[in-house]
C-alpha cells in the first residue's frame, strides 16, 4: 500500500535528525569540565569528591594510547533507594579532546536515534540526552562554587569503586 504524500512528509518531519557538530560540540565541553574534575587521571587511578550529602567517584577502568575509560558513580546518603546512586561509564578520546557516554544505569550501546516507541522506550534522541545530561551534571558540580582545591580529595593508585557501593 503507497504512502500518501501528506504521511511521507509527516513520517519525514517526524524523524529526529542527530546533528553530529552539536554532539561533538558537547562532548568536547565534557572533556574538559571532567578534567577539571579530574586532572590527574595519569596517575591516580580513582578520585574520591565528596559535595554536601554526596560522594562522587571517578575511577579509570582502562587506559589506553588514545582512550582512557572511566567508571562514574554518584552516591547519596539520606536518600530513597530509588534515588541513592547513579552510575555510568564514559570514555575520553584524547586525541580528539571529547568525552562520550558508553554506558548510563547499564544500558550500553547506545545508537545515534531510535524509532519511538521502540522495545526500551528510549527515546529518539537518547544519546545526545545522555551526553548533555552529563554535561549538566558536571557543570553543576563546577559552577556551584566548588573548585578542585575546595573539594574533599583522596587519589589513589588503586580502585576502590566496589568498596563505595552502599
């Protein structure tokens, strides 16, 4: 059965369209508000930042010549369990100064646009939600007036990511 002209256009308008230089353009501020965060990633293997009723830890999980893979898990004390943590898995590319989401809550290979509704209900534009809600998280944390030197610290050369789950 053909398509009207009116549905193709609809189905077309419809359709989310990624738009790569805003992607990459996130990204590329996420590199450098997380090295902010973390500015001796080289040689600590995980930092501990702890804010108001919070900790935040970034942990490298492999590094590479290009890449460097972090672990990043929030934790909060008094709160609901729905509301107690959230974690996710970025990795930065050096060589092009970004920092892209891998993995948010466990779900993995996230795709550039979805159909909606789809199997996962995620929604059309998944990843650019998940790599600016990063953006979002870690301006926060920077633009609430803690600096690096203002945050309670510790570096260490080995993870302890698995020790902080509460």
């Amino acid at each position: 059965m053909k398509q009207s002209t009116r549905q193709r256009a609809v189905s077309a308008a419809s359709r989310y369209k990624l738009s790569l230089s805003s992607l990459h353009a996130t990204c590329e501020s996420n590199y450098a508000r997380f090295l902010r965060l973390f500015p001796a990633y080289e040689q600590c293997n995980e930092r501990v930042i702890a804010l108001d009723h919070a900790r935040v830890v970034l942990a490298v999980t492999e590094r590479c010549r290009y890449t460097t893979t972090f672990k990043i898990k929030q934790l909060i004390g008094a709160a609901p369990e729905w509301a107690k943590s959230f974690e996710l898995e970025v990795r930065a590319y050096h060589d092009a100064r970004m920092l892209e989401v891998r993995s948010f809550q466990g779900s993995r290979h996230i795709q550039g646009r979805y159909q909606y509704p789809n199997k996962a209900m995620l929604q059309k534009d998944e990843k650019v939600q998940q790599n600016q809600f990063v953006a979002e998280w870690l301006e926060h944390i920077l633009a609430r007036g803690y600096s690096v030197s203002q945050f309670d610290i510790t570096c260490s050369q080995q993870s302890t990511l698995g020790d902080h789950d509460d």
